[in-house]
C-alpha cells in the first residue's frame, strides 16, 4: 500500500475525492485517506464514457473487502476516458491512489466549480 500522500498538484473535494485539472479537462481518483479507510480494493464499477457525471453526486462504486463505497464527483463534466486498468487490477488504487490508480477522465462542464474545491492543505487539515 502506498504511503500516505496528498499532492499540491491536486483539488480536494471533502469526500475524500481528489481533482488533476488541466485546462478544460480532469481526471478523477479517490484520495490516499479513503483508499486507506476502505481496505483492500478488489472491484470498481466505473461509468460508461460518455455519461454525465454531476459535482457532489455519486458516479460510481468501489468495493473493498470492508466494504462497498460511493465515488463522489469532485466536478461536473462528461467522461471521456476510464482507466481500463482497473478492470483487472483494481488494487492499483490501493498502490497508486494518484497515478496508476486514477478513476475516470472528465472534460468538465464549469470549470468555475474548480474555485470550490480545496487546495492541500485545507484539505489535510479536515483530516484532524
């Protein structure tokens, strides 16, 4: 399992989801604290590419042996990508909560929803 890490690169939403933007596009994933909360990742069950993901609602699941759990979108926005990888290894989140183990590319809707999100530290900060 990866050691606990919360990049400054990224946007944090309260839920424990995290947000790369670049430009009018983002990709999703679930922070180094949920996948630790979870436990041992052993399914995803992303959306389809194309679907409407909608900011603070749940777009997909992910399943551990504790338990199974809502992904939050951090963003609205349409998928256009689904890390494929998952489907067969989705322990990846577990090793790699930021590289390997991303969830979903977005090309985003607003991208004032950005301004919402938390930076790092803010972030970390609710963690206490």
């Amino acid at each position: 399992m990866a050691d606990a890490s919360y990049p400054e690169d990224l946007k944090y939403h309260p839920e424990h989801d995290w947000a790369r933007v670049d430009g009018d596009t983002a990709v999703f994933g679930i922070t180094w604290y949920a996948q630790d909360a979870l436990g041992e990742v052993v399914f995803f069950d992303p959306p389809e590419v194309g679907a409407t993901v909608t900011k603070d609602e749940s777009y997909a699941e992910i399943e551990s042996v504790k338990a199974v759990s809502d992904v939050v979108a951090p963003l609205s926005g349409e998928i256009i990508e689904v890390n494929g990888v998952l489907e067969d290894g989705p322990e990846a989140i577990n090793e790699d909560p930021y590289d390997g183990g991303w969830l979903v590319k977005v090309r985003l809707t607003d991208t004032s929803e950005v301004e919402a999100l938390l930076d790092r530290d803010a972030y970390v900060a609710t963690l206490s």
